[in-house]
C-alpha cells in the first residue's frame, strides 16, 4: 500500500512541478511589467541570494552550472537594472560562501534574501527568479523547491501562491 501512496504522491508532485513550468512564461511578462519598481539594492541583493541558493541547493556547484547561472543572470531583462558585473560578482560571492562554509554561508544569503521581506512587489519577484533559475536546466527537482520554500518562509510570501 505505501508503494501505491509513494507512486500517487509522486505523481502530484510531478504535476505541481509541470504547472510551475507552464507558468513561467506568464511570471516573466509579470516581472517585465514591473521591472520599474524593481530597481532597488535590496531587490538586488535579494535576487542575487535566491539565485545562489538554488544554484547550491543541492550542496554543490560545478563550474558549468555556476557559468550557466552567471549567464541567465546577466541576460535576464528585469536584472538589466543593474551593472552585470556587480550582479555576478554578488552571485559569485554568494556560492563561495555557500560552498565554503554551508551554515554560515546559508544564513548570510538568508540574510541577503531577507532584505526584500515586506516588500511584496520586490518578494514575490525574488521568489519567481528564484523558480525560474531552478528550471533554467529543464529540472526544478526537489531542493531547488525546498529552497525556494525556504526563502518564501524568509520573505513571508505563501509558497502556495506559487504552486510549491
């Protein structure tokens, strides 16, 4: 019976996956209409956080990931606001300290996260970034959500909204 309720569970989990996947180019235009108000350094740093904490959710980040984030990054139109170069060096710094030491590396991009908390135009867009970079590669797998999930608790947004 628990082997039924593993394969039912996995399928909605699946299904949840799929609809966020739908749903991204919908979230792009939504983030494009708003690239206005989102010019601010606590947006950026926040951004910047999200998207290393789901380029290292799975504790790791090889070279060609890191590369292919840094890429989407610097070629994302609602983060043209910003000078390509302290974007990346952000993202960069970001994973070092992830990578380097996990705990305290965590609570730092945490912290960076958390500067778009009770801003919900600058949240809700750090949390769509967030599931954006997560699919980039075509697999939003499972601590890339667990990620997002936590950063959605740090910025006090329901992860629900969001499908997660």
């Amino acid at each position: 019976m628990s082997f039924i309720n593993k394969l039912i569970s996995n399928a909605h989990t699946v299904n949840r996956l799929m609809d966020l996947v739908d749903k991204a180019p919908q979230w792009r235009k939504q983030l494009l209409a708003k690239k206005n108000e989102l010019r601010g350094g606590s947006f950026r740093d926040a951004a910047m956080g999200m998207c290393a904490l789901v380029a290292t959710a799975d504790g790791t980040i090889d070279p060609d990931e890191r590369m292919r984030v840094a890429g989407l990054i610097c070629a994302d139109p609602v983060l043209n606001n910003f000078p390509a170069d302290e974007l990346r060096a952000l993202f960069d710094d970001n994973c070092h300290r992830i990578t380097t030491d996990p705990a305290f590396g965590r609570a730092h991009v945490v912290q960076q996260i958390a500067k778009a908390a009770g801003k919900q135009t600058e949240a809700e867009a750090v949390v769509q970034i967030g599931i954006m970079i997560g699919n980039a590669d075509g697999s939003f797998d499972q601590a890339e959500v667990a990620a997002v999930r936590d950063a959605c608790q740090t910025l006090r947004v329901d992860p629900s909204r969001f499908g997660l």
